[in-house]
C-alpha cells in the first residue's frame, strides 16, 4: 500500500509546472530528477516511465479487484459445500430410514407367510375336522336313533 502511495505521490509531482525549482538541468536519458515544488521535495519522470507506471497501478488495480472476485467465488464455493454436505447428511440420513422401513416391511410379510402356512390355518386340516366331526355326528344320531 505505501508504493502505491509513493508512485501516486510521485505521479503528482510528475504534473509540476513551469514553477517548479531543480538545480540543473536533467541528464540525457534519466527516468527521474529530484525536484522541489513550493517546498517540497519530489521527483520529476519522464512520460513514458510516468506512463509505464500508471499503467502498472492500473493493473495491480484490476488485480485487486480480480482477488477481490476470486475471494468471493471461494466463499460461495465454501457454502455451496457446506450445503452440499448438509445434503448428503440428509441424504444417508433417508437411506438409512427407507432401509429400516424395507427390513420392517420384509420382516412384517415373513410373518405373515408364517402366519398363513401355519398348521392351523392348512384347509386340509379343517376339511378333515370337519368331516370327522360329521361322521361323528351321522354316528351319534344313528346310535341315538337305534335306542
């Protein structure tokens, strides 16, 4: 931050007028002559590295901004995971509801197969009752009958 301070101060500088007081004349090929502007000390560049330095500022600039972007995209990107995980804890969370629900479900009909196959409940069973209890019935009427 204090470059960028130093380069726009120098910059300032750069745009002294006429009233501005240096010693002697620059040399053939310099960047930059110390100069003295209403009491101040500053330096004086020449345009293209003024140039060449503007331009720089320009681009730390745009590669601030762009940080400043690409932070932003992390923040999103960071609460897109969080949501992300969130969802793959509900998620595990159903899975293991809907897979107790199915293990109920098959328990539930194995007990209804075991409750239906039963010796209890066989039609064979109750066929035979039922017909030894009618012979049985035919048999005592036709004793009492007999008496």
């Amino acid at each position: 931050m204090s470059k960028i301070l130093i380069v726009l101060l120098s910059l300032a500088c750069a745009t002294a007028r006429a009233d501005v007081e240096h010693g002697e004349d620059p040399p053939v090929g310099a960047t930059q002559v110390p100069m003295r502007r209403e009491g101040i000390d500053g330096i004086w560049f020449r345009a293209d590295v003024a140039q060449r330095v503007l331009r720089d500022l320009q681009t730390a600039k745009l590669t601030i901004d762009l940080q400043t972007l690409y932070e932003r995209k992390i923040e999103l990107l960071d609460e897109e995971i969080a949501a992300s995980q969130r969802l793959l804890a509900l998620a595990e969370q159903g899975e293991m509801r809907a897979s107790d629900a199915l293990d109920r479900a098959v328990f539930a009909r194995l007990e209804v197969e075991k409750q239906r196959d039963a010796w209890h409940r066989s039609p064979a069973l109750w066929f035979g009752v039922g017909a030894a209890l009618s012979a049985l019935a035919v048999a005592a009427g036709a004793y009492a009958l007999s008496q």
